[in-house]
C-alpha cells in the first residue's frame, strides 16, 4: 500500500509533521525565554482558557497588574526571543 493512498496520507502528514515541528521549536523557546510563572500563565490563559482574573487568583499575584501584566512580560521576552532566533537562521 502506497502512503499516498491511506486516508488522511500524502501532502497532509508533510503538514502535520512541519506543524508539530513548529510546535516543539515554539516549546523550545518559550521554555529558554520566560520563567516557570510566566509559562505557567501563558499556558493557562493560552491552553486553558483561563480569564486573566482567574491566572491572577491561581498564581497568588498581588500586583495591580496581576496575570496582566505578567502576561504582556511573557509576550515581549517571546517577541524577542522570537527576533533573535529569525536574525540568527537569517545570517551568513
């Protein structure tokens, strides 16, 4: 039997395996950027769709900011980590 012939086969398993791929090396950098809180939070409210409140709750913030906060730190250190990775895979 040919892979292209199995349902679900051909062109889509390429994707499939790209996208998981994109996945681990999104992991990877997520892990190498932030901290365990601020993963935690970003797991949350991504994965789990947990309201910023709630995050706030859960990781006994006390800040004004909360989760907020914590979660737009994750997101620029993301960003940047995410620039340096494309300025590294775009040099000589």
């Amino acid at each position: 039997v040919e892979p292209d012939m199995l349902p679900g086969g051909g062109r889509a398993v390429e994707e499939e395996i790209a996208a998981r791929e994109d996945d681990d090396r999104m992991m990877a950098l997520v892990r190498e950027a932030l901290d365990g809180r601020e993963q935690l939070a970003l797991w949350l409210r991504c994965e789990e769709g947990m309201p910023v409140e709630t995050i706030t709750q859960v990781l006994g913030l006390e800040s004004v900011s909360g989760a907020r906060g914590l979660l737009q730190t994750a997101r620029r250190k993301l960003r940047a980590a995410l620039a340096r990775r494309h300025e590294r895979e775009d040099s000589p």
